[in-house]
C-alpha cells in the first residue's frame, strides 16, 4: 500500500508521525511523508531517513493555524494533489484539516490531534475571536469532506463535533510509543514536566507559581521560543528549564524523575504523559476529560486552575515513597495498552476499509455508466 502522509513538524505530531509510519512496516505500507511548517533540521531528516519504509517529501509551507497562512495552504495543497499523482497513493492520511477538503482521487484519513477552536475554549474559557473565523470555515469543510475523521482521544472527536459539525464517519484511535526508548532508572528526587514553555495549554506556570513551595525541584524540558522575564527569572529558583532536549536526552531525564506532572488546561491525547509513564514517573495530570479517559485510575488528577490543590498533591507525595511507587507501578502497567502495534493495526485496519469501499463505490459507478451510457449525440436545437 501507497500512503501519503503530511506533518507538521513544528510539534508533537512529528513524533506521532515517525512512531507510525515505522509501525506500519508489518502492514506492507511505504509512507510518503509531506513534511510542511519549518525547514526539517538535519536530526530529523535523518529520523525519518532511517525508517526503511519512508520516502521523504520535504517543505515549509506555513500550517493553517500559522500567522496569514493562506497562500501557504493553497500552494501546499497543488503540492499535495500533484504528490498523491505522482506516487498513486492509495490513500491520503492529512494531520491537518484543511487539505481534507481538495479532490483527491484517493480516499482520505483526516487526523484530529488538536484545534485552535477547542484550544481557545478549553485554555481561554470563551470562543476563539473572529479574526479565527476563515480558520474555522476552512477546517469545516475538510473535516465534512473527509472519508473518515480520526482523533486520539474521545473528547477530541468531540470537540471536533461541536466546533465544527459531525464528521460522516470518525473514529477514535489512541496513539503509541514505542517502550523500547523509555526505561525506570534510579529515582533523584524532582518533578518533572515537558512541553512548550509558550504554549498556556501545558500551564506550566501553574508550576512555575508553586516551585519554591516544593521540596524538591521542578525540572521543565520544553522550548523556549520567546523567554520572557518571568522564565528568566525562575532560573535562579526551585524551577529548572532544561531547554529543548533531544528524544534520547529527555528519555533520560524520565527515567531519573519521580514524578511527571502535567497540570494541563488542554492535551487531546498526551505523548509526554505515556512516555514518562513507560519510564517509572507517578503522574500528577490536570483534571480534564481527554487526560482522565485516557489514564483513568492510573494517575493523580487535580484541578489545573487550583495552585492550592496542585501544591498539595505534589507535596504529599514527594512526602509518600509508597504512594509514588504504586502510582509509578500503575501508570507503567496502564500505559503498556498505548503501543505503536496497536495505534499501526487500527490504522491499517481503517486504510483497507476505506480502500474496499473507494473501490467499490468506483466499481459501482463504471457499471452504472455503463449500463446507462451518456447520450453522446447533440440533438438539432
């Protein structure tokens, strides 16, 4: 099977992206990967080069979430339509909305990983302002015209839902990391959180507030895109920005944390939150409905917008080894459902269903065709 794939690779849905294709080896699938929003830097080429079954297709169209992107959108979709010719996709996987709306001849898996729509309501607690309203009507249309709508998580294909309408046809297929690259080394006493520094939906400044308060360290592996003065100035105190890490770099910085909190606003899935499961780290999560599906008993939840009740949580178990240890225990236990196998065979499962019906539905409409020809001769008016 021929697949064309785009990625964003500013983001999390690169790590998403490599974690995929290189499980869907077993299904026989050479993925296309349509690379767009930033130049690739020379480690990621090499990730993905390094995945026998990837064909790389690089560029830096600007993703519609982006500042102005529109020109960008419209030129990254002539490239897309002339790619899925060139390589006769069989079909088109969009981790992106928009495209999702352009004639391809293939049948085509629109992606769900996040939304500025449900971003703005779940981090701002009102409706994105009207300046987003082309971005709204844009993602509409790709999520209606989509053969099938995938999302992570069942709150996300419900926030697709109410910001945009129901898709057709959707699906929840939870994503996977491969446990190999995490391992439980020996615990040194801190906390440790991941993400974009910049971005209030990790609300890592909800941490940030309570890190003196802690007896132990907070460490935060993030990028800092824009520090500004307050970040700054948290280097001097109990808060630890580690920088941008690579994949091996913050595997080992898991495997030494005790606990692993996200006291996030807004996460449609989690990537950061399995892998330091995978690694031994008791889970300390925002209380919201994406991170209580997919975690369950197998985390502490608290109110991301409480600092009182973040405090205390995190303070009682620095306090309790036991506590930690059951927590670590579970989450690990829980987290081995989250494979690449499993995300892999939901996703070929789904590619050959939509292949059948496509073939179908043209199988259904060259003997329709054919049973009825278009009358051909002009008739004298």
């Amino acid at each position: 099977m021929k697949l064309l794939m785009s990625t964003d690779c500013v983001g999390g849905v690169w790590t998403y992206a490599l974690e995929i294709a290189r499980a869907l080896i077993p299904h026989d699938v050479t993925v296309h990967l349509a690379t767009m929003g930033a130049p690739l830097s020379p480690d990621q080429r090499q990730a993905a080069r390094a995945i026998p079954n990837v064909r790389l297709h690089e560029s830096a169209y600007r993703l519609e979430w982006m500042n102005d992107p529109w020109d960008d959108v419209r030129r990254s979709g002539e490239w897309l339509l002339a790619l899925e010719h060139e390589i006769g996709a069989d079909v088109v996987h969009l981790n992106g909305y928009t495209h999702g709306a352009l004639p391809f001849r293939a049948p085509v898996v629109v992606v769900a990983h996040s939304c500025v729509m449900s971003w703005w309501d779940a981090v701002k607690r009102e409706p994105a302002p009207a300046t987003w309203d082309r971005y709204r009507r844009a993602v509409a249309r790709g999520v209606h015209a989509a053969d099938v709508v995938v999302a992570p998580s069942r709150a996300m294909l419900d926030a697709v839902a109410t910001h945009y309408g129901p898709p057709r046809n959707a699906r929840v297929i939870a994503n996977g990391r491969d446990a190999s690259l995490y391992r439980r080394g020996h615990k040194d006493g801190f906390v440790l959180t991941a993400g974009r520094i910049w971005d209030e939906a990790k609300n890592i400044a909800a941490l940030e507030r309570i890190a003196d308060d802690l007896a132990w360290p907070v460490c935060v592996a993030g990028d800092e895109v824009s520090p500004d003065a307050h970040m700054a100035a948290a280097r001097d105190r109990k808060l630890l920005p580690l920088g941008k890490l690579s994949e091996q770099a913050l595997a080992g910085w898991y495997a030494r944390a005790d606990i692993y909190c996200l006291p996030a606003l807004y996460e449609p899935f989690g990537l950061s939150v399995l892998e330091a499961a995978l690694s031994g780290c008791a889970l300390v999560l925002g209380d919201i409905p994406s991170l209580r599906e997919v975690w369950g008993d197998a985390a502490t939840f608290v109110d991301p917008r409480d600092p009182d009740a973040l405090r205390a949580q995190l303070a009682a178990l620095i306090a309790s080894p036991e506590q930690r240890t059951r927590l670590a225990r579970r989450a690990a236990h829980h987290a081995q459902r989250y494979t690449p196998r499993a995300m892999a065979d939901a996703y070929a499962a789904a590619y050959q269903q939509l292949i059948r019906r496509h073939r179908g539905i043209a199988a259904a409409s060259f003997t329709a065709m054919t049973a009825n020809p278009p009358n051909m001769i002009a008739t004298p008016g």
